[in-house]
C-alpha cells in the first residue's frame, strides 16, 4: 500500500527584524519576535516531494541529489510532530500513520551561499508532510522544529514570527502581517559576495551571543518590540522610508550583538561594508531613503526597494564592482539597468573597486507567496517513492 | 623679559574600559567613565617645549616639525584654561600672564598610526604649561579640553577618567588607580597594521553613536558601571584573567556600539579579526586567559600580557603575520622570542596569512609613569622660544 506523490515548492524568507537567540534549544524557541518578507518561488525556492507506503524499510531522504541519512534529529522531530498532528486530527488511517515515508528535496540556488535554504527546505518538507497526511491545522509551528526562520517561510507576503510565552512553544508561530499583493512594488536584490570569511554557524553563533553579549538583553528588552510594533505599522502603510530604516538598524544591530559576544564572530566582509556605505551614500545623496540592506549571518546583502528604484540600483552596482560578465551578473527577475550620470556617480564618493567579481551575483527577485502544491505533475519521486533523474 | 625654557615627556595610554560618547561637546565630558594603562615613556612619547616672552607678537606652535596654526579651538581652550588658573593662584604675576607663547611638540611615533597621539600630545602640553606657569592644581581636566583621553596621560599606572556629573566639568578629572611598580610584570605589544581601511574620526563617530544607537544607552547605564568596578578589583588584585577579559569585552562592545551606529562605521578590518581570533585560540589552548586584545578606533591591536608570555606571544606573531623583515619587526623593549613547537601551532587552527608585511611593526612596551620635565637641557626651544634643528 503506498500514497501519491505530494510535491510542493517553498520559498525562502529574509527577516528585516532579525531573529537571533533561542530561549530553548531543542524546541526552537527564539527570545524575541521576527518579521520578514517572503521571495517569489518563481525565483528561488525549494522544492519537496514526499512519498508513504508500507513497503518502505525505513525512512530515506535525498537532499539536492544525493542521498543523506535521515538520524538528523531536526528531520525526525518534523516528520514526529507532524504524525503526532495527524493521529489527534485522526487524518489519516493508523496504518498509514505506521508507513515510512520518502522525501526528496532540490533548491534551485546553491545551498552553501548563505541564502536562508533551511528556511524554505523546512517549510517546504513540513507544508509536504502536512499534504501528505492531510492535516487541517497550521503547521508554522512545525516548520519552527526544523530551522527556527522556516516557520515565517509556510506564508507569503510580510510575515510575523512571535517569539510566544508558553514553553510548549504552542505559541511561538508564524502569521501573516499582509499579502505580497499588499505593497506589490516591493523589490529585493540579493547581492551575492564570494564568501572567504570563515563562518560561525548560525546555531553557534545564537549560542554564543545568548550567552555572553550584554547589549543582547538589551535588544531583546527594548528594541525589539519598539522596532516591530514600527515595522508592522510602515508595511502597513506602505511607508518605504520607515521600513527601510527600521531595516537597516536591525541589521546593524543584528551584526552588533555578533561583536558584543565573547568571543566575538562577524560575518560581514569589507565587500559588505562597502555596499553598506554604497547604500548610505545613495540615500544621501536622492535625499530620502530610497534602498535598505539586511545581512544575515553571512556577507551576502539583501538590498529591499521600490521596483521603480531598481534599474538605477543594478547600474551603480555593476558600477562599483565590475564583473567579468557584467551581462549574466543579474538574474531572477526581467531587470533593465538605467543609465546612471558620471556626475551622480562622482557626488556618490565611493571607490569602484578595481578586482572583480567580488559581487559573484544579483539575485533580482520580489515579494511572493507561501508554499504551494505542484500541481504539472512534475515530481522529484516515481510512483514508487524513488527519485527521478530529472531533478531540477 | 622671557621666561626659561621648559620642557615635558609625556607617555599614551590606551584604555581598557572606553571612552566612546560624549555628554558635553565643547568641554569634553564623557557619558561614562574610561580606565586606561599609562605606558613607559622610554618607548613612545609627546615631547613639548613651552616658552613665554613679551617680545612674542602672537602665540605660536610647531608640531612634528611643521609650524601650525594656533588657531586650533581645543588648543587655545587648553592654554586659556591654563591662564585662567594661574589667575585665580597667582602663580606668576600679571604681566608674565598677558605674554604670549611659543610651543614646539614632536612624538617619537608616527601621528597618523591612530597611536592615541593626541592624548600623549595635550597631557604634554598641558602639563609643560602648567610648569611654565607655575601651577599646583591637578590639570588632568584642562588636558580634557584638548583630548578627552589625554586627560588620563597625566597620571602613570592604571588611571580612571571619572565622568563626573558636573555640568561645568570640575569632576570629570583622571585619578591614579595604581602606580605602574604596583603591577610591574604588566607588557603591551602594540601591533600595527596597515591602515587602509577609511576611517570615521573619533569625534564624528561618537558623535553618530551618541546620537543614533540604542544600545549604547545600556552599555553606559549598565555595562561600563559594572566593568568599570571590576576592572579596577582586578588591577589592585593584579588578577590578570579577570583584567584581561573585561578588556576584551570591552574593547569588543565598543566596536558593536559603532556597528549598531546609524549609519555604522567599523575601524577594525581582516587582519583585527584575525588577531581577535589567534588571542582567544591561544588563550583556550593555554587553558586560561593569558593575553588580551584592545582596539581603539583604528585596526591596530594593542595587547596587554604578562612578561613571562611575551616571548611566546611574539613567535606566534611573527609566525601567522609573516613579516620581509623579522628581525626589525619589534622595537621598544629588548625582547626575545621563544620557539612554540609545530605541535602547539598547529593546534591553534589559525591559517597563517601569505601576504607579508599586514602587521607593520611590534612595539613591545610596558606601563609607566606620568609626563616628567626634561632635565638634561634636550629642549625643542632655544633660550629665544625658536625651534631647534635637533628636534627627535
């Protein structure tokens, strides 16, 4: 006895008020609230296809091509819960409860680039599971299990992670603020920089800071909630400037409470600096907040703006860091790249650097929706449960 | 009628609680309170000469070598400060007090190393004026008004700069924690590196924090208090561990203060990370906190460790800062440098850079005394006020 392939693609999220601490470890509780906005899965995204029978020996999973023990206990404690949900719904059969399941999974960008894969892996594994065993209630917090940021990816648009009090962590689950269809300008490019710096991982480094930064109480006391409270109301009201500088600060302040830890991490390159002040500069200079960076806990920048912002973004980008194909630096989305004067670049008071391609790539892409189910036909597993060659 | 020649060294001293923010621009006032080493003189020092005459038309300074300007605001703050209590203590008579004034100031380290010259150049100053005029009052707060820090280089040994609460700045005076004889296995080596990185200068960049972050609120109310109180335990106890990581800590929170900026600014670039990252190798390796790490608003390093470390310290140095000229590299101090077997290298997990030459030069110092009067007649001034030829 097997059930159909269930196969859903996944977006990834970037946070504009950065998550960072965990309150509890196992459950994946943060210690303060998040926002972010959810990237169009025609851009980049995950995708999942899950698979039960009673002929599978045990569970098996293939991640991205290739085949990886499934003891990773964020994995086992997804695939739990979600079961656990199952049984109390009564969804699904007991038999079918008792199958063992097949899960492959692709991201159409690299994984190790630092572009928040987890996030859509997870949501995507759960929304797929939650499919699969036909589950009516939200799963946000599920997703939670498997990577902390995944829960906000389960919905699209403006997405609100709230920390939550219990320490069940029933709570601690994602809802959405507004569609994308909400504030449909909105734009991000993500700038990917060769990454050399040598990385704390994101689990260590919340780990770290947690433990030893003092600012971090700080943070989690008082700006937190101020910025949340704030950044809410702007997406609301469509108020690019607020929301861009709320922006801004929380990543700065993100990368803060990185130093104040002991010992100290960073993940911002001098390339990141060098778009951090690109990005100051401009808004200077257009009189007005026009552009917001966010980096998360590696150098690549995430560059949120108005759509109308964009040609004139991608120039002064191609300007200051040359590419030795500056033709195929741009991807995702149709994108121009408007003219931009020597004048304006001049008053802009930045050196172009001279070495190329430390800017390896632009990722140009919008706001979109959550996880949704494939519905072409276009399955990672045969109807067996194995997977298929032309993974993506 | 002139008066003698007279003629002070004065050393730098660099903190280990810091001063970041002010309360009061043009007094100088602090938002909290700073602790600092004094170091010995015999390594790098401000050398002043001062002279009063009625036949000099205006007041006159020469700096390194170059006549300058004396119409720089701090400067004349500091010497009307200096009249205004010869007044009030009749040090000299009226006349001696209506001359005007001829000032010759070398350091014996380059200016532009980000060195905390100016500190070493104003407690110079001040405290050469003070002899000229005669004066028995502590003149730390005068040296405030040229340099906030300098106003620590007018004791020896560890010192605190108490932020005072005085709108006027009487209170926010330097007092001597411990002589240097009190702590005399203390070193520094000084470790400086190439400077590309553009730099917001000290003034703007407090100026920025004071005004735009949030979390710097916390670190005066909260954490420089604490610290403040425990550092100067740890200097009378001559608890190295316990001195060491709070200067680590702070020097950390300083540079996440200007991380949290708005906009941010950073001083410290790659090769600061790096030398944050051998320190707290070497300390776990050692199983105990042997040497700290303290950055002012530049890339240098300055670190402090016992004497015993010292030799070890610099093989290590020399080793993962591979240097085209190794045996110049340190100056100061005689020192000697201890082979650290393979084993113990290899164990710290440090890539040693290929590139040679990112640190420029060691200066191997100690702590030490206050500014002293030169006595052997080696003055910048001849018996007329005019610069000597000989000047260091």
């Amino acid at each position: 006895m097997s059930s159909s392939v269930v196969t859903v693609v996944a977006p990834v999220n970037i946070a504009v008020i950065k998550y960072w601490g965990k309150r509890d470890e196992e459950l994946i509780l943060p210690l303060n609230d998040s926002v972010s906005a959810t990237l169009d899965t025609s851009v980049m995204c995950a995708k999942t296809s899950v698979f039960a029978s009673s002929n599978i020996t045990c569970n098996e999973i293939w991640l991205n091509g290739k085949k990886e023990s499934f003891s990773n206990k964020r994995l086992i404690n997804c695939l739990d819960a979600i079961k656990s949900i199952a049984a109390k719904e009564k969804s699904v059969d007991d038999d079918f409860l008792s199958w063992n399941v097949r899960v492959c999974s692709v991201n159409n960008f690299p994984t190790a680039a630092g572009l928040a894969s987890s996030a859509a892996g997870y949501a995507c594994l759960v929304t797929a599971l939650a499919k699969l065993y036909n589950l009516k209630s939200d799963v946000s917090c599920v997703a939670r299990l498997g990577s902390g940021s995944a829960c906000r990816s389960v919905y699209g648009g403006f997405v609100q992670w709230h920390a939550g009090t219990d320490p069940s962590g029933k709570d601690s689950v994602a809802t959405q603020i507004a569609e994308a269809s909400h504030w449909p300008e909105m734009r991000a490019l993500i700038l990917v920089v060769g990454d050399k710096a040598k990385k704390t991982s994101s689990t260590r480094g919340m780990n770290i800071t947690a433990q030893t930064s003092e600012l971090l109480k700080h943070r989690i006391q008082h700006c937190v909630p101020q910025r949340t409270t704030s950044i809410i109301q702007s997406i609301k009201e469509r108020n690019f400037p607020k929301f861009a500088e709320i922006t801004m600060k929380d990543s700065n302040q993100f990368h803060a409470v990185c130093m104040d830890s002991y010992p100290p991490f960073v993940y911002l390159t001098e390339v990141s600096h060098k778009i951090i002040e690109i990005i100051h500069k401009y808004n200077d200079l257009c009189g007005g907040i026009k552009v917001a960076y966010t980096f998360d806990a590696g150098p690549n920048a995430c560059l949120y703006l108005l759509e109308e912002e964009v040609p004139k973004m991608i120039s002064i980008i191609k300007h200051f860091f040359p590419s030795t194909t500056p033709d195929n630096l741009v991807t995702g989305l149709e994108s121009t790249s408007e003219l931009v004067s020597s004048d304006f670049l001049e008053k802009l008071a930045v050196t172009a650097e001279t070495k190329k391609d430390l800017i390896k790539n632009v990722i140009y892409t919008k706001v979109g929706q959550g996880p949704t189910e494939v519905t072409d036909g276009s399955h990672l597993l045969d109807e067996h449960g194995l997977p298929l060659n032309n993974i993506e």
